[in-house]
C-alpha cells in the first residue's frame, strides 16, 4: 500500500503536462461562468465599497439583493430560483461528462508500457473508453442513490424520534454517526468506480455492470489495503489543497493586481485538485496489478464468454 502510495506521488508528480492539460480544461469550463459574474460585479459595484468586499471573496447580502430587485425586479422567487437550479444541473452534468472523457486518457497514460503523457495516447484514451465509462457513471448513480436515500430514511427516522424525545443531544450524536457511514460508503463507492475503470482499461472489458462488481469484490477482499490508499492519498490532497488555499487566503485582493494574484494562487489550488487524482489513478493501478491477476484480452473474453454459457 505504502508503495503504491509512493509510486503514484511519483508519477503523478512528473506528469506536469498532464496537469497543466487538465487545468487549461478546467480554465475553459469555468470561463462561460466567472467571466460574466465578474463583469456584473464590476458594472454593478465599481466605485462603491462593496467593490473591495466582493473582490476579496465576501458575497455581500445588500450588494446581491438589490441585484435581485434591480435585474430580475418582475420575477418570481421561485421560478429564479428553478432556473438557478436548472443552471447548475446542465453545469453539473456537462463537468461529469468531462471527467468521464479525461478518465479514460489518464488511465491510457498510465496503463501504457511507458507511462508516459501523449496528447495522441491521451486522446485515443478517451475517446476508447467514454462511452464504457460513461455506462459505469450511470451503473454507479444507481449505487450512489441506494446510500443517499438510505441516509435520507435515517435521518427521517431521527427527527422522528427527537420530537419525541426530551433530550436533544442522543439524536444530534446519532446524525452525526449518520453522517460519517454516509461519507464512508459514498468513498467506498467512488473507490469501485476507480477500481471498475482500471479493470476494464488494463484486462480489456465492455460488460461494465459485470465489471462493476468485480471491482467491488476485489476492493472489499483486500479492504485495509484498498480503502487505506484511497485515505492517506485523500488525506494528501487535502493537506496540500489547504496549505494552498491559505497562502489565497493571503492576498489581499484590494487592487486589480491583487485579483490576478489572487486567481493564479487559486488555479495552483485547482492544480493540486488534478494532482491529487492522478496520483489516486496511478498508486491504484499500482495496486490493482499487485493483487489481481491481469489475463490477456483474448483470455478475458473467452472466460467471460465461457461463463456466459455455462449460465
């Protein structure tokens, strides 16, 4: 585990055109969004004193109501806030589709003989595996809804209980204790989805829900390891990004220069994000190659084809 760990820091740290392709994707996706958001601050607080407050990260309620009532002065409250909602679910999805596509150029990178970046390799990658991923994306959403809504009915289940109850405090620690499992299985998840999609890459599989399960047997079989990686790389990442993130918190962004500063600080926090997830896609395929065994293609298929028949 510890040297899985190390092996995908390495690589993942020498894959710096990788990360800086990531980050440029990133960059453009983002456009669309900040560019207009950051004209409507400056046309409608420049020269007052919200200017300073917005641009140093201070959402001001006076600044966004009177926005509200001066932009959308006739609108319903909650037909604005249907379409805000509506926004971000096209936003939500075109960005998962995305990572969908990168997935499968990372995982040709590094699944390759070298390990080496590409833009060719990268981009057969994703164009080879989308639609298989993308199969697994939708196969996993399944998964992701039997634990948000089994969180959902516990949590019903205690508020139910402290209405009834004198003492507030049992209820609290028990959500909380909610809480955790469900954070717990929503990693446990997305660790099966990274697993899923290193199997089919590396043994050439398409039955992506049969794959699926694999990946869950093989994560849950060898469950200190597996979940452990996925812990010490996730408790990396965020160190990382917080240390980042305080040296942004740093700037003080009361000039125009402030803000570039401010912004470039904040894209090496996003770049630390893409590092972080190389580093997840390497140290396991490291692991995944140390405790499963990897047939050949042909090989795979004809198993897979044999256990077909003889169900």
């Amino acid at each position: 585990m510890i040297k899985s760990f190390l092996t995908g820091m390495r690589q993942a740290s020498g894959s710096w055109k990788m990360i800086l392709l990531l980050l440029g994707a990133n960059i453009l996706f983002a456009l669309p969004l900040a560019v207009p958001i950051f004209l409507l601050m400056a046309q409608t607080a420049g020269g007052t004193v919200f200017a300073e407050r917005l641009y140093d990260d201070n959402l001001n309620a006076i600044w966004f109501s009177d926005l509200i009532n001066e932009r959308f002065a006739q609108a319903s409250p909650v037909t604005l806030a249907l379409q805000v909602a509506a926004m971000l679910v096209v936003v939500g999805s075109a960005y998962l589709l995305v990572n969908t596509l990168f997935a499968g150029g990372i995982l040709e990178v590094y699944t390759s003989s070298d390990g080496r970046f590409t833009m060719r390799k990268f981009w057969a990658g994703c164009g080879a595996y989308f639609w298989r991923f993308f199969r697994l994306t939708l196969i996993a959403a399944i998964f992701y809804a039997i634990v948000v809504g089994g969180y959902a009915l516990v949590r019903w289940a205690i508020n139910k209980v402290d209405e009834k109850a004198a003492a507030e405090q049992p209820g609290a620690l028990v959500g909380f204790a909610a809480l955790l499992v469900l954070l717990l299985l929503i990693s446990v998840v997305n660790m099966v989805l990274d697993y899923a999609r290193i199997g089919a890459v590396i043994n050439e599989r398409r039955r992506m829900f049969r794959e699926t399960f694999k990946a869950a047997r093989l994560a849950l079989r060898h469950f200190a390891r597996t979940f452990g990686l996925y812990v010490i790389i996730g408790v990396a990442g965020l160190i990382l990004f917080s240390f980042v993130f305080w040296l942004r918190s740093l700037v003080h962004q009361t000039s125009l220069g402030g803000v570039i500063l401010a912004v470039a600080v904040g894209q090496l926090a996003i770049a630390s994000r893409m590092w972080t997830r190389l580093t997840y896609y390497s140290a396991q395929i490291n692991l995944y190659r140390s405790i499963a065994p990897v047939q050949a293609p042909e090989v795979a298929e004809s198993a897979e084809a044999a256990s077909s028949g003889s169900s």
